[in-house]
C-alpha cells in the first residue's frame, strides 16, 4: 500500500467502531497504534519529498519564464535585422519552452493539492493517535504491574521497529527516487533542436508565421512611434 493510501486508510478508520468489534480491543488498539504510527513517520518523510518537489518545480518555472523571454528578445532582434530564419527558429524555441512551462504549472498545481491533502490528513492522524494512546492507557490503568511489565517486555521496541520500517522503505524510496530523476530530465531545458534551425516553406509552422507577422508589424509600429517623436 501506498504511502498516500495507508494515511487515508488509517485517518477513514473509526477506531472506537472498530473496538466495539474486536474479540481482544487491547490487541486491536496496539496494533491500531503501530499502524498509525508508522503511517506518521512515512508521511512525514513524503510530505518533505513533496515540499522538495514543489521549489524543483518553482525553480523550473522560473527557469522556462526566463528562457522563454530570452527567446523572444531573440526574435525580435532577428527581425530587426531581417533574418526571417533565425527569427523563425527563436519564436519556435520559445514555443516549445512555453508548452514545458505549461506542463510544469499544471504539475505545480497537482503537488500543491497533495500537499494540502497530506497536511490535513497528518492533523487528523496527530488527533487519532492521540485518542488511542489515551484510550490504551484507560485499559492498562486497572492491570497489574507485573502483567504490564510482561506484555511490554513481548512488544516490538520502537528501535526495533524503525530499523524494520527503514527496511521495508528503502526498495520504495528507492522507486519514487528514479521516478523523480526521470521527470526532472524530462523538464530540462537546453538548446533548441537541431530540426528547430533547419526550415523550408513545406515545414513552416502557420502558427509561427502569423506570430512573425504580428511581430513584425509590432516592431515596424514602434519604429515608426520612435521616428515621428525624434522628428
């Protein structure tokens, strides 16, 4: 079970409707325990995973806005100097950064949900093992020390637990690790493509001429502003 999945299974648990049912509560209750301190721990750890993949994805926002202007001060300076071909290249750089930072939005969106979801839940969780905890101290209140003692003595310490746990996370950690470094070469940026500079009339984007005729027009307008006020 996934580590998003186990914290909604244990925060939807009603933990007194399930005491009601159970043939040992005590037993039960223990086990309630681990299980939500477990989730705990493992939305603690992909709540800092989330959180590290929302600046990645601030950062490649930034980046691409950035990257994306360069390529249009290209473009303009193209046409400034006539070169049609590079000016058609730069606006088809620029496109495709702008589809990327699309993308990354989107993305940014989606994390921010999570992480919203994952703290509300983490509260829940906080207030659940609470109740139980104090629960299970009402049950132990009337038992013998020696019995207290003994039980205790047969449980799994919490050293013995994490080790267990770091154990069992190691193979999924290990997972969601190339899973993030696949999608953050996925969002990288470079150069444009060789393809980008090569063009004929056959392979010209319509899309990209009309934004080179509107630039154009554009420029040529600022030009001819800048000339009427010098004169």
């Amino acid at each position: 079970m996934g580590t998003f999945s186990r914290l909604r299974y244990v925060v939807a648990a009603n933990i007194n409707a399930l005491i009601e049912k159970a043939e040992d509560p005590e037993k039960l209750l223990r086990a309630l325990i681990r299980e939500m301190e477990d989730a705990s721990e493992e939305a603690r750890i992909a709540s800092a995973e989330l959180l590290a993949e929302q600046q990645r994805l601030e950062r490649l926002e930034a980046q691409l806005s950035e990257e994306a202007a360069q390529w249009q001060r290209r473009a303009e300076n193209a046409v400034t100097q006539n070169r049609d071909d590079l000016a058609r290249a730069a606006l088809q750089a620029r496109a495709e950064l702008s589809d990327r930072h699309v993308l990354v939005v989107d993305e940014q969106k989606r994390v921010a949900e999570r992480v919203s979801q994952m703290e509300q839940d983490m509260l829940t969780l906080k207030s659940k093992l609470a109740e139980a905890k104090t629960k299970l101290k009402g049950m132990m209140a009337g038992k013998p020390a020696h019995q207290v003692n003994a039980e205790a003595a047969e449980r799994t310490t919490p050293g013995e637990r994490k080790v267990r746990r770091a154990m069992e996370r190691f193979d999924r950690l290990q997972a969601q690790v190339d899973n993030l470094e696949a999608r953050v070469r996925s969002y990288e940026v470079g150069g444009p493509s060789t393809s980008v500079w090569i063009e004929t009339a056959e392979t010209r984007d319509p899309a990209i001429e009309e934004e080179l005729d509107r630039m154009k027009q554009r420029l040529a307008e600022k030009s001819r502003d800048t000339e009427e006020i010098e004169a």
